[in-house]
C-alpha cells in the first residue's frame, strides 16, 4: 500500500514538473502598444514590420506584394500580404491600396456600429472595427481621401491583444506614407463658396 501510494505521487510529481515546463515554453503574449512613429525595417517598402510582428503574434512572417505610386493619376495601388511562416502558412493580414474610394462605404460601416477613424491628414474619413464574434481575433480598418482608399483586413490578430486598437495605430502610421499628394482634397473642396449678398 505504501508503495502504491509512492509510485502515484512520483508520477503526479512528473505531471506537475512536466507541466510547468511547458508553460515556461509559452510565449507570453507581447501588450506593448504600436509605435507612434514608423520606422525600418518595412515589409513592402512601406509598413513598419515591428508594428505587423506586434498586432499578429507573427515573427519573421512571409511577405507578399508591392506599392506603386506612379499609376491611376498619381492616386497609386498595391496591397501587402502577410502569412505565418510555419504550418499551413496563413494569411494574417492584408493591407490594399485602391484610387476606387467611396466615402459612403465608411458611412455604411459606421451606421453599421464601427467606429469613425480620427482625422489622420486633412480630407480623410475612416473606420475601424473587430467583429464581436470573433474567433480570430480578426480586425478591420477602412480609410478614404478623395478616391484613394486604404484597408486593412487583419484575418488572425494576437491573442490577449486589443485588436481593433491595432488597426486604428497601423492606419496612423501608414497612411501619411501610402496616402499621395493627389489624394489630397483640392482647394475649391475645402471651402465652400462665400454666398453673395442682394
């Protein structure tokens, strides 16, 4: 009987050191906020990869995708995709830019219960939002400057992280940088006409 009783708590003792060891293995999950100023290296030339490695939990992730500023009046496109690198290598996040903007888009999604995006440069109007629902952490953001428009689907965020914060501080950091000088709202938009007076 003593013995019965010794082999068990050997083998509970096992158990638990076998247990501790595994979670010491854990990564714990990094809570450090965004960087308020981009900075190198970056993934497609223009998203700061330390912000990226933040917001989805992924080190050293697989990159695809590019940037040109030069097409569809100097508005620009391109997107950038970002996968895990291990397993069956994921999409974790998207970003896109597109000259095909349409303000009412952001309206619907905010009548929709997203939250209104600040003013990050003059003439921009946005929104952000994590589904309720979500089993992913996915996240999303939605910006729009005259016709150009930038969107960040963030399909697995990190877990233990405020994900819909994460979109709102990416959007900060790379839309003055995607966002081009003919996106920018003319003259005659901002103000209005001066009524005459009979």
């Amino acid at each position: 009987m003593m013995r019965k009783a010794l082999v068990v708590m050997t083998v509970l003792a096992c158990a638990l050191a076998i247990s501790l060891a595994c979670q010491s293995d854990e990564v714990p999950v990094d809570r450090s906020p965004l960087p308020t100023v981009a900075a190198p290296p970056y993934i497609c030339d223009h998203i700061p990869l330390k912000a990226v490695e933040l917001m989805t939990g992924v080190h050293n992730p697989l990159v695809r995708g590019y940037f040109d500023f030069t097409i569809s009046e100097g508005l620009g496109a391109g997107g950038c995709a970002v996968y895990q690198r291990e397993g069956e290598r994921l999409k974790v996040l998207q970003i896109s830019l597109t000259p095909g903007g349409y303000p009412g888009a952001v309206e619907e999604q905010i009548e929709d219960g997203a939250l209104r995006l600040p003013e990050i440069l003059p003439g921009v109007i946005g929104s952000y939002f994590k589904p309720s629902d979500s089993e992913t952490n996915d996240a999303y953001a939605l910006l729009v400057r005259g016709k150009a428009e930038i969107s960040i689907q963030m399909e697995i965020g990190a877990a233990g992280r405020d994900n819909a914060a994460d979109v709102l501080a990416l959007m900060k950091l790379i839309a003055p940088k995607l966002l081009t000088d003919a996106s920018a709202p003319s003259a005659k938009t901002e103000t209005s006409p001066t009524p005459k007076k009979d």
